[in-house]
C-alpha cells in the first residue's frame, strides 16, 4: 500500500520573482524614507503655531502682525523649519482674534527628474477673541 506521491513541479519563488519583490520593497522603502522627513517638520510646523498660541493672550493681540511673524520664524529657526518661508505666512484680524495661516509645500527629489510634492495647507491658529 505504500505508494509513491511524485510532485510534477516545484513550489516556490523563482530568482526573477525575488528579484521584483526586492525591486519593490526598495521602492516602497525610497519613497517613505523622503516622504518621512516632510510630515515630521510638519509636525514642527504645528508645534510652533500651538507654543506661539500658548503665550499669554494680551500680549499677543497688542503685538502687531510684523511681530507675531518675526516670533514665528524665530520659531521655525529653532525647529528646523526649512520649506516654510516668510510668504507662506498670512496674519489677518477677524473681529477680535487674529489669525496666523501657514499654507507651504514641501518639493523633494525622488529620482533622476521626479520630484515629490507635498501641500500642506491647513495651519491655522487663532490667537484672542471669546
């Protein structure tokens, strides 16, 4: 009764799968080893809005917008801040608050000629009011 179960073929991977599996594990790997860095200064980013928000609230709406800016990049220097630049930054009065928008995007080379672009265009913070 012992009988012999011969297999027709082999399972498995072939050098060639291997070989596309790596391709693409690496290319996964390029673009979160860029793309990392971009959402950790936009952590930095919002970071600086919520400490500049955290200062005391008289001293902020007496202060004017060039100020409020001037603090903010100061900011962003000690962070190391370095996509956000002093256009990216909208300072406004709304009734009595005032408002510090920062919309940037971020541009990194991915290959050869192949950028990567992140927007980042949400912000905000609103300093004062009721």
């Amino acid at each position: 009764m012992n009988k012999v179960i011969m297999r027709n073929g082999q399972c498995g991977m072939t050098y060639l799968g291997m070989l596309i599996l790596l391709v693409v594990i690496a290319f996964g790997a390029i673009v979160v080893i860029k793309v990392m860095p971009l959402y950790l200064e936009h952590f930095k980013v919002q970071s600086s809005l919520n400490s500049l928000a955290q200062e005391p609230k008289d001293e902020l709406l007496q202060m004017p917008p060039r100020e409020l800016e001037d603090r903010l990049l100061r900011r962003f220097s000690v962070n190391d801040v370095t996509h956000v630049k002093k256009e990216d930054i909208t300072i406004s009065k709304e009734g009595k608050k005032t408002v510090i928008d920062v919309s940037y995007e971020a541009r990194v080379a991915l290959f050869f000629n192949l950028d990567l672009v992140a927007k980042f265009p949400d912000n905000r913070v609103e300093l004062g009011g009721p």
